[in-house]
C-alpha cells in the first residue's frame, strides 16, 4: 500500500513538472510576443502548478550519482525549478 502511494505521488509529480515545462516554454515565447495579455493567466498557471507540486510527498533519498536528485529538505517546487 504504502508503495502504490509512493508511485502515484512520483507519478503526479511528473505530470505536474511536464506541465509546468509546457507553462515555461509558453510563457517565455509569450514574453517576447504577447508583453500583456495571455502572459498573466500563463503566470498563475504555473504558480498553481508549483503550489500543487509542493505538496505532494515523494520519498526522498540523495544519490550522490544523480546530480538531480532532491536532497531531504528540498522541496518540490524547488526541484522542479532546479531541473528547468
């Protein structure tokens, strides 16, 4: 049980950082053409999506072979900006 929660947290929190690279990659291209109008909505999608991710509970563990892996403290939205 406690591994299925485990893999859905992990699964959830993919999904949440693929979308918050497609809300990036729309965002910054946004910025250079659309300075003032869909740019705001884009911004809080993407702080509703770092929120979210924020709460979600992965198990944490420092692999010292994977340079991108959380260290215990770290938060997700911190992970999540630091892989982008």
């Amino acid at each position: 049980m406690q591994k299925t929660k485990e893999i859905d947290s992990e699964r959830r929190f993919c999904n949440l950082f693929c979308r918050w690279v497609e809300l990036d990659a729309r965002f910054r291209r946004l910025q250079r053409m659309d300075p003032f109008g869909e740019k705001n909505a884009v911004a809080s999608e993407i702080h509703e999506v770092l929120s979210e991710a924020k709460n979600i509970r992965l198990p944490v563990g420092h692999d010292p072979d994977d340079p991108f892996a959380p260290t215990p403290g770290t938060k997700n939205s911190q992970i999540m900006l630091w892989r982008a």
